[in-house]
C-alpha cells in the first residue's frame, strides 16, 4: 500500500505541474519522450534509492491517432515488487518466472491535445527504457497490463533490447485530463508489471564439447558445446578458430541475453592416419601409397609419375600432405617406372628399400640412389631388370668403401648385364 500511494502522490505532482505551464506547439506526431523515475524498496517495503532514470522514447503505433501538441510533464515510475499470495497481481492469476524479478511500471502521460482523440481510445505503442543495473534486458516481460478497467496476464517478450535498454509495447487509454477545455486535453495511462532476470557471468558456468581430439578433415571442425540448464543462441553463442589445420582448435563462448562473459575452450586435431591409402601428390607429379604406424608417423611408397612422359624424375624425401603434416618417402614400389619416358631418376637417401622390378620396363638411361653412410638399401628381386634402355648407369652416392662396394653388388646382381654401377 505504501508503494501505492508513493507512485500516485508522484504522478499527481507530475499533473499538478503540468498545468501551470504553456502547451507545446501543435505538431501532428506519434512519438515523445518521457521522463522515467526508478523506486528501489528494501524487503521491508522501505525505500533504498528514489531518483531520475533518465528518459523513455514512446512511438505510438495507430497512425491514424496522433497528437497535436504535448507538453513533456509526465512520466513513468518503475519500482520494484513482490508478486505474493492473496496480492492483486495472483488473485488476477500472474505467475513469475522462476528467477525473475518483478518491477510495477506506471506510465502516465499528460498534457495532450489530439483532435482524433477520445475518451477510452486504446493507443498501442512501443516503448524504450532503461534497464535497471544488473538486469538483463533480453530478459523482460511484460506479465500483466491493467488499462481501462481490463487486465491481462498474457505474458508478451520484449520487442527488442540492447546492451542496456529494452523495448517492450503497451496499450495506452485514452483518458480526460480537462475535457473542458478547448481544445480538450488528454492524458495516456497504462499499468504494467514486468518480469526480468539478474545478469549472470557465464564463465562461472562448466561447458563440455563433444569431444576434445579430432582428426583432420580438411573442413572446419564444430564441436558441439553444452551448458548445463543453457541454450545454445539463446544464453549464449559459439565461434571457432583455428579449427582446420591440425593443431589446436578454440571455440569462444560468450553469453547472450541474461548472461554475459566467455568461456574459451580448446580441442586437438590431429593428422589423418592412413592405411595402404593411395594418395596423388599433384605438386609433384607422383602417386603414392600411405601408411601411418603406431606412433602417428606417416611414410609414403613411390609407386610412380603422374606424367609418364617427364624426361628427368626426382623423387622427393618427404611429400607435404594436405593436413600440413609430411610423410617421408621410404619405398619405391613394384613396377613404378613402368611405361616411364623419364631418362634420369634420382632415388632420396630416404629410401630404404628399391622394390623387386621396380625398374621393369623403365627407359631411364641414368638412376642416381642416394643413401646414408652405411648404404642401407635394400633392392629386390630383378629391381633394375627388363628395362628397355641398355646399358644403364647407376650411380651411388651417401657411402664409401665397404658399405658401397657392398651395395654395388647388390644392385649388379639384381641388374642385366651391361649395367654400369659406380
């Protein structure tokens, strides 16, 4: 009761005022400005805080209904309540979301003149505020309105927000402030009680991803992110980074309407492993045969040119796969040259192991192996024979001594007659 007749006692001075002042300049509009007072109560029903809330845009929304002129003495009161047991607000059958607080706000518009106006006119209109601090306007509610004798307890979201005003709309009554006057004077009052939620700092909040490894794709990778009791792009929205290319992926989580703050959250993607997997190296020029052992290393066998007509081939020591990662080349396979026009062919050190007939069918004239030191190579069954050039040179480099004149035989013997090998 006492809150009751605060808010009347400050809008009968708003009125008291008003008509000791000149009217405004006729104008023909739909939108004013409005002062707005803010009312704090303590449980007790004692006032904590009372003072100007800065002030409120109103567009009213009947084209076909605006004023002529205003005079700005008026306003709207916003305090905070309590919806309690046996009060106007739950015999009338309003129910408060849990969480939510509720603030009565009282609108009252004076000093009106409109020709289109009359007596109990229903004017809808939109209406902006301030939010009281700490208060999320994504948050408000509009839970009851009493205008003209009529209540309702539709509960209708907020228009629109920002960062720290809300829109909500309202149906304004028509009602006489001096109807004798002339021309008359009208007022605009509506009564509504809304219901709006505390922001809260989503970082306090655990968000679990779907899962924290993943393995490369090629295409951006989303993990799905759940808070517990939250709703994705209604508390809160996600953005990825760094999320290709493997490595480690972020994902931003940062609050959105009755939440504020972020939680950043990491994930792993890793290389895509392979098994017996044909891969084309377009930039080279050659196919190859992928394989990922158990400690994540991928190695890759030659198995031949893209292009069999490229005169002079050199086979790389690793090849760069698309997830950024490398497979170095340990083997050359089975028949790589076959069909090869290329005349020179230069072997990596990587390579560990010349397959039987590797060569078969190659015209390479000149093959350059290069190895380590030790001229650990091992070379197949027949690997440089049945090639279609005679008297091929092969040339070793990496080893010396005993370790080459021991690959020099190896090769020679799986190598025709004729072939020279230094």
């Amino acid at each position: 009761m006492r809150k009751i007749k605060k808010v009347l006692s400050i809008l009968i001075c708003m009125a008291l005022c008003s008509c000791l002042l000149p009217m405004g300049s006729a104008k023909a509009a739909t939108d004013f400005k409005a002062a707005v007072t803010l009312i704090l109560f303590d449980d007790n029903g004692n006032i904590i805080s009372e003072g100007s809330f800065g002030e409120a845009n109103v567009v009213l929304k009947n084209n076909n209904k605006p004023y002529d002129t205003y005079t700005p003495e008026d306003g709207i009161v916003i305090q905070n309540c309590t919806v309690a047991e046996g009060d106007v607000y739950s015999l009338a059958g309003v129910v408060v979301d849990e969480g939510y607080d509720t603030f009565e706000c009282n609108m009252w518009f004076i000093n009106f003149t409109a020709a289109s106006w009359n007596q109990s006119d229903v004017i809808q209109a939109d209406i902006t505020f301030k939010v009281p601090e700490g208060y999320s306007p994504a948050t408000v509610k509009r839970i009851y309105q009493h205008n003209l004798d009529e209540e309702s307890i539709q509960k209708v979201n907020c228009i629109s927000y920002t960062d720290t005003t809300v829109t909500i709309s309202a149906d304004l009554g028509v009602q006489g402030q001096n109807t004798n006057a002339d021309p008359k004077v009208w007022g605009l009052k509506d009564e509504l009680l809304l219901e709006m939620k505390k922001t809260q700092d989503i970082s306090q909040k655990t968000a679990v991803l779907s899962a924290e490894e993943f393995t490369y794709t090629g295409s951006p990778i989303t993990p799905e992110v759940k808070i517990e009791g939250l709703t994705k792009d209604v508390d809160f929205k996600v953005e990825y980074s760094n999320n290709i290319e493997v490595g480690e992926g972020t994902v931003t989580i940062t609050g959105i309407g009755a939440y504020k703050g972020k939680i950043t959250k990491t994930f792993k993607i890793k290389a895509k492993e392979y098994s017996n997997s044909e891969y084309v190296d377009e930039t080279g020029g050659a196919n190859y045969i992928l394989n990922t052992d158990a400690n994540g290393n991928t190695t890759a066998i030659y198995t031949g040119p893209t292009n069999k007509k490229s005169k002079k081939i050199t086979i790389p020591s690793s090849i760069t796969l698309p997830d950024g990662t490398t497979a170095k080349v340990t083997q050359i396979d089975a028949n790589a040259f076959k069909g090869s026009k290329a005349k020179q062919i230069t072997i990596p050190s990587t390579v560990t192991k010349i397959s039987s007939k590797a060569f078969a069918g190659s015209e390479a004239k000149k093959i350059i192996i290069k190895t380590d030191k030790k001229g650990n190579i091992s070379i197949g069954k027949g690997a440089f024979k049945n090639m279609k050039a005679k008297n091929v040179q092969i040339v070793i480099k990496g080893c010396k001594g005993k370790a080459k004149d021991k690959l020099v035989k190896k090769i020679k013997k799986q190598a025709p007659k004729g072939t020279k090998v230094k």
